[in-house]
C-alpha cells in the first residue's frame, strides 16, 4: 500500500479542490482561516490503504489506477512544522466521521513519511454533542464552522 499525496499546495492556494462536494467546499471556506495560518502545505483528496493486488489479468498500465480507486479518501491533509493534521469536512456530521477519522489515522501511521505527530479533525456545520463528547474521548477534535 502507499499514499498518494498529489499536489502540494500553498496555504493561500483559493482554488476548488478535487473531488470536493460542493457541500463540503462551503465548510472548507468557512474552516480554512483557521487552517492556514499554521500549515506549510495542503493537500487535497489524499489516497490512504488500499490494495496493490489487482484482479488476475489487469495489464501493467492499469495496476496504478487500481490502487487509487481501492483507496480511502482524506478530504484535507494539512503539513505544518511538526504534524500532520488529518481533516474530514462533513455537512450534519453524525457518528460516522469519527469511524472514517480513525480508520484514516491509522492507515496514514501505517505509512506515513515521517515521525510527526497525527492530529484528527472533523468539520462540520453542526454539533451533535454526543458525537463531540464521543470525538474528544477519541483524541479528535471537533470544529462546528
């Protein structure tokens, strides 16, 4: 398995990330103020796990787009100085993001380049405190933008 980073961008980069709902890109402009202040790159739709092993007879060229399409998609990977900060935006965030926040975070440790520290960060326009008080029990935090 391997990540799958794409382009690095600049914290002040203002264009439409790929991939992105139009749903979640309302919460990233509300959100990323916060953001980039702090980050040296950004990364959007970041390939985490996965699997190399392709079906029996998948010619040579089309190995790479197999792993890309088994892969787990993390919204926003900001790099700062010291960490890696694993963003998931979710209009009406409801249990799930934590579940797809950990199975993220632990498929970046498994491969990730470096020994910085992994932060967990959902955004959401809405709070459930159930699901907040259950994030911060987690170790991820929980932004209402």
């Amino acid at each position: 398995m391997a990540i799958t980073l794409g382009t690095a961008r600049s914290p002040g980069w203002q264009g439409y990330p790929p991939h992105m709902s139009d749903e979640d890109y309302k919460i990233w402009i509300r959100y990323r103020q916060q953001i980039v202040p702090i980050a040296l790159k950004l990364y959007f739709d970041v390939g985490v796990g996965g699997t190399s092993n392709t079906p029996p007879g998948t010619p040579d060229y089309l190995k790479k787009d197999w792993l890309r399409l088994t892969q787990k998609r993390i919204d926003v990977l900001a790099e700062t100085a010291d960490s890696w900060i694993i963003i998931e935006l979710r209009a009406r965030a409801t249990s799930s993001v934590l579940g797809r926040l950990s199975v993220y975070g632990k498929l970046w440790r498994d491969e990730q380049p470096d020994n910085k520290t992994v932060r967990l960060i959902a955004v959401s326009d809405t709070g459930d405190k159930d699901v907040i008080a259950t994030a911060t029990s987690m170790g991820i935090e929980f932004v209402v933008v």
